[in-house]
C-alpha cells in the first residue's frame, strides 16, 4: 500500500488545499494519507519549520508549500 504523509500546521491554508488536492487524486489512485501535526514538536518544527505542508509519499520527500497535482499522479502511478 502506497503511504502519503502530509506534515502539516494548525491553521495552516496552504495544508488544507494541499490536502484538498490530495483527497482528489485519491478517487482515482489507492493510497492512505496520514496527516501530522508539527506544532509543538520541537523535533518536527526544526525539520520542517515554514516548508508546511511537507509531503512524503512512502517516506520519501515528494513537495512542499504546494501540491502539483499533475507531478503527484505521475509519482503515484510509478508505484
């Protein structure tokens, strides 16, 4: 099973279209989508800080700040 991680913030716009977009793609692809709040995680913050959203897809780095809807399908469908 493909994974999609989204690191995200509260409150953040940018993670909601982010995870708008993603949710889109998921009607035509199967994958899980794990959303992770960085606030209050020292640890979290330092690695991602304002990148917010950060996506991993399987655990590896795919974007940041904005979701390529076209980039994100084709990563997808080579898994």
């Amino acid at each position: 099973m493909i994974e999609v991680s989204v690191y995200s913030r509260s409150n953040c716009h940018l993670c909601e279209v982010a995870l708008e977009v993603i949710s889109e793609i998921r009607k035509d692809f199967e994958f899980t989508v794990t959303k992770i709040l960085i606030d209050g995680d020292a640890e979290l913050e330092g690695k991602y800080g304002e990148q917010v959203p950060v996506i991993l897809i399987n655990n590896q780095p795919h974007d940041f700040f904005r979701v390529d809807p076209e980039r994100f399908r084709l990563a997808i469908s080579k898994l």
